[in-house]
C-alpha cells in the first residue's frame, strides 16, 4: 500500500497514543521527533499525522520495539529489531 493512502485521524493517532501508554513526550522521544509535532499530529487542526509516524504508530500497535525502547512488551516478549 502507498504510504500517501495509510491514513489517521488526529483523534485515532491519539488514542494510539494512549493505549500504548505513552505521553507525548515520550512518544515524541520514541519517533525522535518534537513534542510540538506529536501535539499538532493530535489537534485537529487539518493536518492530521504524519505518514511516516503513522506507520511506526501501527508497528507499535502491532508488537514492534525497537532497541532501547519506552514502549511495554507485548506478550510478554520484547522484539528488538
């Protein structure tokens, strides 16, 4: 799939967001990005978020972590990739 047709909503990116348990702080550490661009991907201000944290917000979401993480394992198993 084209990464222009992976798409969010802000509302949908931030309830992402929480179910990972992160804030924006820390979700803007994990995507090495400003907190002020993880705040304006949650507004919904017409922008909406990125594609590109659109797709790590769906690896996480999927049991992706990356090396040195914040993220929680999932199932119990930590994926380091």
């Amino acid at each position: 799939m084209p990464v222009t047709q992976i798409k969010m909503t802000p509302a949908e990116f931030r309830r992402a967001r929480l179910e990972l348990g992160l804030t924006k702080k820390e979700l803007s550490r994990e995507l090495n990005v400003s907190f002020d661009a993880v705040k304006k991907w949650e507004d919904d201000n017409g922008y909406g978020p990125h594609p590109t944290a659109v797709i790590a917000m769906i690896w996480f979401q999927e049991g992706f972590r990356p090396k040195g993480t914040m993220l929680p394992e999932v199932d119990g198993a930590n994926v380091e990739q």
